[in-house]
C-alpha cells in the first residue's frame, strides 16, 4: 500500500464526518462565508470584490458538493450511469438503441 492510498485510508472516516456536518449545517456555513466575505470587502474597501466573491462562489459550492454527496452517488459521477456527470455514456460505449 503506498503513501496515497494510506493517507485516503486514513482521511475517510473524516471525510464522512465532514459531510455530515455539512448536511446538517450548510445553511450556518453559507451565512458565515457571506458574513466573511462582507467584513474582508469592507476592510479591503471594495479594491477585491470580485476576487472575494469568486472565492466565496467557490467555497460554497464546494461545500454544497460535500453536503449533497449521498444525492449524486459516492464516486463523484453525479449518480448518472456510466459513471459519467449527465449520463453521457463513457466512451466507447455504443448508444442504446
């Protein structure tokens, strides 16, 4: 077993407490990154607005990943068949007549 797959061992049971969290906390955690954005523009006086918002667009949408896990399948397929984000077949696969 190398390095990798040692340290994905070792990470999982945290991954699953993560989503939880953000499960049953994804509300508090997007007023929280909303109320961090509005304080940093404030004292940065507007000069990165739109890097702070590109950041917490970001944030939140990964946060939302975390929390809609168990929606859209554990291997990150967005529970489409073939594995593949919106059901587009994997290559090489004919298309079903």
């Amino acid at each position: 077993m190398g390095l990798l797959d040692n340290l994905k061992a070792k990470l999982e049971p945290a991954k699953g407490k993560v989503t939880d969290l953000a499960q049953q906390h994804g509300d508090k955690i997007d007023r929280g990154l909303d109320k961090v954005a509005r304080t940093v523009d404030e004292k940065t006086k507007g000069k990165y607005s739109d890097r702070i918002q590109t950041g917490t667009g970001k944030a939140k949408g990964a946060m939302d990943r975390l929390a809609h896990k168990d929606a859209y399948g554990t291997d990150g397929s967005g529970g489409a068949p073939g594995g593949t984000p919106g059901g587009t077949p994997p290559a090489g696969t004919p298309p079903a007549s």
